[in-house]
C-alpha cells in the first residue's frame, strides 16, 4: 500500500501534525457560543437550508426581447428601456413569514444568467459556444474547479431539472428558450466583442496562454464586472424614487443640447438622465408587482396574522415605491430592494452593503426614541435580512462561482471605523447587529470590523463573542492602514483625511472609497457613510504566483499541458539574483497583457452594458450627468492586480536561495527533475485529497526522497526568520510598486491586491510541484499573509512579525486567516486573550486578520458525514461558507491549517 | 381529454426552487411536478395565453401580441404580462 506524506516524514522523525502552541484535548471540542435565531428567521433559514441553487430565464428572455427590439437607440437608453422591461416583467413571489420581500428572480435563491456578458460557459460541454470558450481560455479555470456536492448546489440533472454551470438547476421546459435566448447573443456579447478586440492587443497569444494554463484565474469585465464596492443607498433613502425621478427631469431641461464645455461627452447628459429615468420607472414597477401580490395574498389569507404580515408588505413596499421611508422597516425594506437591483442589472459579486449600521442610525434612533419599535422587532428584523442576503446566488461559470467564490457572493457589513471628525463611529444598532449575527448564523453578509483603538471595548469584546461561535465573522480590519492607502491611490481624485474616514470594506477584503452623505430626517441632520468609488477589484485576476515561477525554472513552458507560455528567456538562472530578476519579468509581462486585454473589455463594458441603477447611486453622477463609463463616480481609479500563492512563491524562493544557490546541496537541474516527477508521489487528483499530508507516495520510487526532505526542512514563512522575511519584503516592495506603472482604462494607475478567495485551489491544481516540498495539484496557502499549513511553528507573535516586514499600506490590502482552537480562548479570558491578540496585529500594522474557531476534528467528520453538518460554516479567505458547499480541495487546505492551540 | 396540471402550473403554488415550493393554501412543501389539487387555479402562463403561438418543438413559440412577433416559450410566466389573455377554451 502507499505510504502518505505524513507517514513518511514521521518515520523521518518529523510531524506534519499542524498544531501549534500545544496539543488540542482529547475530547473533541464544540464552540463555546452557541445562539439560535428567533423563531421566524430560524424557518425561513430552515428553508434556506432545503432550497436549490435555482436558475430562471424570466430576466435574460424580457432583457433580450427588448433590447434587440431597440436597434439604433442611444445605448445607455437602449439598455435602460431593457432593463425596464426585465425588471417590470419578473414574477413577485411573496413567501408566508416573510417580513423584508423582494428577491433576485422568483425562486427563493434564484439567479440567471446574463448572456449580453457571455454567453458560452454554461451551455453544455459538447456544444459549440463552449468548445469556442474552451478555445480562447475563458473556460479553462472551469475545467480545474470544483463544487461542493452538497448543500443547496446542482451538481447534476434529476427530474424535470437540469444542472448548468455546475452549481444552479434550471427547469427542462425553460432551456431550449434559455439556449436561444444565449444564442441570439453570439458575437455580441461583451465577451464576444472584447474577444474580438483584444486579440489586437500585440502579444495577445501570451494572454490567451496564460489563461489556457491558468495562470491567470480569470477576465472579469465579462464574467463580475462590477461589485467588490460598497452601495450607495443615500440618494433614494432621503428622495425616494418619485423624488430621484423629479429630480432627473429637472437636469435633463438643463442639460438638453448643451454641451457645457465638454464636446466630448457633454451632450451624453441628456440621454443619461433619460435612461436614470427609465430604470426608475422599472424598478418601480417591480417594487409595485409585489405590492400587488402582497395585496392578492392578503385577500386570500385566513390567519389574521399572516393577512395582516402581507398587509404590512404592501403597505411598506407602496410607499417606498415613491417615497423615501419614514420608519427603520421602511428604510431597511428600501435598503435590500436597493441591494437587489443592482445585483439584477449586471454580474456582480462582492457587493457590499458598507456600513449599513450607520446609513440606518437615524430611523433606528427615530423610532426607537417615538416608541415606533423595540430593540427586539429590530433584531428580527435585522436576523430576517441576513437570511435574505443569504440567499443571494451569482450566476457565473464554474471557475468564477467555483474556482474563484466557492458559491459565496460577499456582501460584507462594515462595522466601527470613525465618524468624519475621527471619533469612534460605532452606535447601538450595530451592536444589535453584530447580535443578529450571533444568534442567526448565516454566511451572508458577513461583517467586518474597521478596528480603531479608539472604539470601546465593550463593542470589540462583542464582536469577539460572535468570531467565537464559530462563524469567521467579524473579520478585524486597520482602519489606519485602509485609510493611508485611500489617501496614497485616490488623493489625485481629491480624497482628504475626513473622507478617507468614511472607508468600508467592498467585497471580501476591498478597501474601497466612500464619502459622508448629509441626511435629513424630521428635522434632524445627519451625515452617513456610502460608497463613491467603481468597483475596486477588476483587471487583473488573479496571478498565480508559483505557477510563475514554475514557468522561470521551465524556460516558460507549462509542465502541465506542455504549451509555452511565454517566449523562452534563455537564462541559465546561475544566481539567485538572476531567478528572482526572471520572475519578476514574467510576472510583468503577464500583468501587461492582461491589463491592456481587460481595458478593452471593460471598455466594451463599459460602452454596451453601462450600469444605470448603480451608476445614479454613486456620488456624483446624479450631479453632473456621467455615469461609470464617463467617470461619473468620486472615485476612479480602482483598478487592480490580484495575486494569489504568496506564501509557496516565496517558501519556494527560500528554498532555491537555501539548497541551490547557497548550500549547493542539490543543482537547479536536479530539483527541476523532482519537481517534474513530483518528487517520486501521485498526482493530487489521482489520490482525491488536495492536502499535502495526504499525498501517497508512488512505490519503489525514492531517489527524490533526501530533496525533498531538504525542500520541506528550508526555511518558511511565518516564523519571524530574516532569511524568508527579506525575500517577502523584497517581493511586496516591487510588487506594489510596479502595479502603478499600468493605466487603466480610465487613465488612472492600477495598485495591488492581495487576497486568494478560493483560487488557491484550482491554481494549485494547476501546478505541479514547487521547491518549497508542496506537490503537484495540491491547493497553494491560503490568503496572502497566512503561513502554508503546518509551516508556521513558532506561534502567533512570530507569524505577525513576518507578516509586517513590509508596509501594508501600499496595497488595497492582505489577508491573514488563523484557525484557533475553541478551548484556547473560552471564557472572558479568552475573549480578552483573542482581542489582544488582534490588537497586537493590527498595531504591527497588519491589514487583516480573520479566525476559524473550530477544532479540526469536527471539520474531518463533517467531510466524511456531510448530511449531518449542513448548517456547518466555516472562513475561508475573506468569506463565510457552509461546508456542504466547498469543494473538496479548499475543504482540505482549512483542515490542513495549522490549528493554533493557545494563544 | 382533460388536460392534466402539475403544481406549477397553479396560481397558488409559490416556488422554492426548481423541484418545490409552497402551496399557498394548504401552507405546506409541495413538489413542482406533482399532481395539482382540488384548490387548482391556473397560472398565468403564454401556454394559456390567446397570443401564443407553438413553434418550432414542443418547448418554443412566439408572442402573437407583439408586431414583432418575438419567440416565447409555454411555461413563461405571465403574471406580469400586459399582453396576457386567457385562451378561450
């Protein structure tokens, strides 16, 4: 039989156990918080937990009858008249218990596809549309992601159903109308059109091979071309849609037929305002179906209760219709439609609702002071809404929902930060919300607190309690570090210290721009915190680093597929110096092609499916007339370069410089032979188990054994080691510095980003093995500033120090995950031992940290009996996900985290 | 011949998700392709509509209503359908 790796290594006299700082008990340990929602919310999650990831035709039928009817119309309007009718023409379904209405299409998860971005990755993979993907690599991630088998994901056909994508069920009787509905797209679909003009872009077969042999995971302005931003919900909370409508009106009079100075896209004002008219009137009358709706159920309803809840929804869903809210349900209720059809006009993930606790503050102070509702109604309510955001599906391809969201979408709840004058901004109902949280565990939206030594800490101590149940949320976020990078990228736009305060967290982990929005209620004057910037994670995604440096060692050919990658750069790699130099210059050329090709297709996005809804949210576009694609917003220059694998990029350059170059223990010739036949073990794939420890030796092979013990015992990340900290620090000073050297399509400079979501796995299944002894097809280390599983053997405070080598400031952010176990911090002890711990980090000026508090045990259990762990969440780069619907190889790697065992 | 409705064909039946969803009557978990029940009331759907046209197979037709004459298929729901009438039969 074949020996494991961590068989191996013990009888090596080395453990590969992945505790560190003791050992965990015996007995396995259950989490100390345990909460349960009240008892409305906990059916409607109940239903949450039996519901399918379902898929309509409903929105991409009316989208497209509309829209090809429209042949010659200005096409912001074009757009805006089809979304208009998409929106008006979507079935209302009202679930009873139901408090906050209103969904993404009719089905309780519903989503659809979006076939004006693209069109070929969810047909079926014998037909043509997505041979043609496979083709230009669009679909190649697809082909190394995977799903959970469980929870509420489609993974095949069953009945009347049918899986498409991977992930969602669609009803047999909607798919030929879904496929020529698709059909009717090709060749005009922002995929198709930026396709074409991509391929202009000189050096454009690198783009196309670097996608082929993922080394990049993605294009995102046809796959998620917005989102990773915070809404803006203000205008509509204090004018109401009749008031934005109004209000339109009167600038289009102003604008119509002058240019105003600016020949160029003046006289765009006119049809933009018209357009912003349109998409109101649409969502208006989506928001009135189901008032009507609301209305036919409450005349056919029995229970007085129930009839009077409808009525209580069309009443609410009536006014807003209109008019701005006058009660915290109104609000809130306004708030998630907002949310909803924003989500419903173009691809998004990582939409995020900021710091919702503060836009809500003054209904919430309002009514709680009239005695218009109690703290409890409002913790229903908030615990409602968190079932509702979870259910929010993103229909994309496999190696987008997949390989890169592992089925989350991201609508992160900031927490905390300061107000405008730089005091604490925290306030009650975001204690009541941290609260919901804690007692309705859910995966959205997850929360993040912006964490000041100046909030209390009573506020942090609660915020502590929630991490402890379990959840992974509220991740701790610097807000000094956030705001000093805000300053750093957008002080050319006019970003000052007051706003920069306004910061929140878009998408998992984005440290996006917001501005102060001067509300008025009854009377009484307040400023709220709202999202001003474009989306602040799109271009380039994500780099796979080690597969970067795979391609140096191998002259550019991918050992993979084969297929060069890169033109050959012909050096020998004598020095270290030489190597690093190397990587350095293929990892530039990637970002270079791949930032003009993604300009061209956001532009092509921009042109053809502009965001009207959105773009009217955003400061100052109501203003001045120019939506996203005229750089109507505050903020523009939010385009990015992701990477993803830091820590096997430079485990494995530790390695080089400490056995090849230093040491001479081995020639680079002679590792490069390891790495090809992976170090003498099978293929990831083949064992069916993604985590190094598990990988089986192949028998009577161990030539290769000394080498790789050599590369598993070089120096590591995350153990306060010079050696490795220099290389880090090296890496992230160029790196964040050579990001700013690429424009944008919007003539700004690009910055980094440094976060994995999920694309350490199908990277790592991409690559074959690396210097630093991880082997071929396993997942890479989480995050940016985690250390590899197993790696990180001297405690916290040394990983915190490695991790802060370099200025975190300069990059839109990092991402440090840390599974603790549940008896390391019981009690209030534990509690202040987990905060202290945080504070330690965040004053090293560490961007991010989020903890798993779970023993390891459970996790291992609930692989091997999945149908008893359905409500089981876990973090895993910036997100919360229920374990049922995790693919198999991030399942593994959050096993394989080292368990901290004390802190 | 009678014809024979399924759940998701009733005006009654509030979908879940592609397999189930609750009847507004009874309040209970039902399957979409189950049997419809004697609390039945029909769905606005363009296979009920005068308007609809069957066209090429059994699962695409067109929109009569429309000058343009677009495609459309049976199971659309038309709740929200200005163009909607019901068939005569």
């Amino acid at each position: 039989m074949s020996k494991r790796l961590s068989q191996v290594l013990q009888e090596s006299g080395i453990s590969l156990g992945f505790q560190a700082g003791g050992s965990a008990p015996e007995e396995v340990a259950d989490r100390e918080v345990k909460r349960e929602p009240c008892p409305r919310a906990n059916k409607l999650r109940d239903l949450y937990y039996q519901a399918l990831s379902s898929a309509t035709n409903e929105f991409p039928y009316w989208y497209t009858r509309q829209y090809m009817e429209l042949d010659n119309e200005v096409p912001a309007v074009r757009r805006a008249l089809s979304l208009k009718c998409a929106f008006s023409h979507l079935t209302p379904v009202i679930l009873p218990g139901e408090l906050i209405a209103m969904g993404k299409a009719h089905y309780y998860r519903g989503s659809f596809p979006m076939p004006w971005l693209s069109e070929g990755y969810y047909m079926a993979k014998e037909d043509e549309l997505y041979k043609a993907a496979l083709a230009k690599g669009s679909a190649s991630a697809d082909e190394v992601s995977k799903f959970g088998s469980g929870g509420g994901n489609v993974t095949g056909n069953f009945g009347n159903v049918i899986s498409i994508a991977g992930k969602f069920g669609i009803r047999r009787e909607e798919m030929p109308a879904l496929l020529k509905v698709a059909r009717a797209w090709v060749g005009k679909s922002v995929d198709d059109l930026g396709h074409k003009y991509e391929q202009m872009v000189p050096g454009y077969e690198i783009k196309e091979a670097i996608m082929k042999s993922v080394v990049c995971m993605f294009d995102s302005g046809y796959t998620l071309p917005q989102g990773r931003e915070v809404i803006n919900y203000y205008y509509l909370l204090q004018y109401g849609f009749d008031g934005l409508i109004e209000m339109a009106k009167q600038k289009k009079d102003q604008v119509a037929g002058r240019p105003d100075g600016d020949g160029i896209v003046g006289m765009n004002r006119l049809y933009n305002y018209e357009a912003a008219i349109h998409i109101l009137e649409g969502i208006q009358i989506w928001i009135l179906n189901y008032a009507k709706e609301a209305r036919r159920l409450e005349a056919m309803e029995k229970d007085p209760i129930q009839k009077r809840e409808y009525q209580d929804i069309a009443q609410c869903l009536e006014w807003i219709s209109r008019h701005s809210p006058r009660t915290f349900r109104e609000a809130t209720q306004l708030c998630w439609t907002i949310h909803i059809a924003v989500l419903n006009e173009d691809a998004i993930s990582g939409l995020s609702p900021g710091r919702l606790g503060q836009v809500l503050w003054p209904w919430f102070e309002q009514d709680i002071e009239a005695g218009r509702t109690s703290e409890e109604e409002v913790i229903e309510l908030l615990e409602c809404l968190r079932v509702k955001f979870t259910c929010i599906d993103c229909f994309a391809s496999m190696g987008v929902v997949g390989g890169v969201l592992s089925g989350n979408t991201f609508n992160n709840l900031s927490l905390g930060g300061l107000t405008q004058d730089g005091t604490s901004a925290c306030n009650r109902l975001e204690e009541l919300i941290i609260e919901a949280a804690t007692n309705c565990v859910t995966t959205q939206p997850t929360l993040s607190v912006l964490f000041d030594d100046r909030l209390p800490e009573p506020f942090l101590l609660k915020a502590v309690e929630c991490v402890k149940t379990g959840t992974g949320y509220p991740a701790f976020v610097n807000n000094r570090v956030a705001i000093e990078f805000l300053m750093n990228q957008y002080g050319e736009e006019g970003m000052k210290l007051d706003e920069a305060r306004a910061i929140a967290i878009g998408g998992c982990l984005e440290t996006s721009p917001c501005s102060w929005m001067p509300l008025s209620l009854e009377g009484k004057e307040y400023l709220i915190p709202g999202g001003s910037g474009q989306p602040t994670s799109v271009g380039v995604h994500f780099i796979s680093l080690p597969k970067i440096l795979e391609l140096v060692l191998f002259d550019g050919v991918d050992q993979r597929t084969g297929q060069r990658v890169f033109p050959a750069h012909g050096q020998t790699l004598e020095t270290y110096e030489e190597l690093f130099g190397q990587v350095k210059a293929y990892f530039a050329r990637a970002v270079e092609v791949l930032a003009l090709t993604n300009n061209i297709q956001h532009d092509i996005w921009r042109k053809n499916s502009v965001p009207i809804f959105n773009s009217l949210l955003k400061p100052d576009c109501l203003e001045n007339g120019h939506l996203i694609n005229e750089l109507g917003y505050r903020y523009n220059a939010t385009y990015n370069v992701e990477t993803c694998g830091t820590a096997n990029l430079i485990n494995s350059l530790a390695a080089l410089k400490r056995i090849v170059y230093h040491n001479k223990e081995q020639t680079l010739d002679e590792l490069k032979e390891a790495l090809k036949v992976n170090f003498g073990f099978k293929e990831a794939a083949e064992v069916g188990s993604f985590s190094l420890a598990d990988q089986e030796k192949k028998e009577g092979v161990d030539e290769y054994d000394r080498l790789h013990f050599l590369c598993l015992t070089a120096p590591k990340y995350g153990n306060d080691d010079p050696f490795v900290d220099r290389i880090l620090k090296e890496w992230e000073d160029w790196f964040c510095g050579m990001c700013h050297d690429y424009e944008s399509l919007n003539a700004k400079p690009y910055y980094a980003c440094q976060i994995s979501v999920s694309t350490h796995a199908p990277m790592g299944a991409a690559t074959i093995a690396t210097p630093d002894g991880r082997l071929s097809g396993t997942t890479f280390a989480d995050a940016s500033m985690s250390a590899y599983p197993g790696t990180d053997r001297n405690g916290p405070y040394a990983l915190f120090t490695s991790a802060t080598c370099w200025d975190h400031c300069k990059s839109q952010n990092s991402q440090m995950n840390m599974k603790i176990h549940p008896s390391a911090i019981r009690g209030i002890t534990g509690s202040r031992k987990l905060l202290e711990l945080t504070r330690s980090y965040m004053r090293r000026g560490g961007f991010h940290i989020q903890y798993n508090i779970v023993d390891s045990r459970v996790l291992r259990e609930a692989q091997r009996n999945p149908d008893q762990y359905r409500d089981l969440v876990v973090r895993v780069a910036g997100f919360t996900q229920y374990w049922v619907e995790i693919g198999k190889p991030i399942q593994d790697e959050v096993i394989a985290r080292t368990e901290y065992e004390g802190v | 011949m009678e014809q024979e409705f399924t759940h998701l064909d009733c005006r009654n039946y509030a979908p879940v998700d592609v397999a189930k969803g609750i009847c507004h009557v009874k309040k209970e978990i039902v399957l979409a392709d189950g049997e419809s029940c004697e609390s039945f009331e029909k769905l606005p759907k363009c296979k009920f509509c005068k308007n609809y046209a069957p066209g090429e197979g059994e699962y695409i037709g067109t929109c009569e209503a429309s000058k343009t004459r677009p495609m459309t298929y049976p199971d659309l729901i038309g709740v929200t359908c200005d163009f909607f009438a019901w068939q005569e039969n």
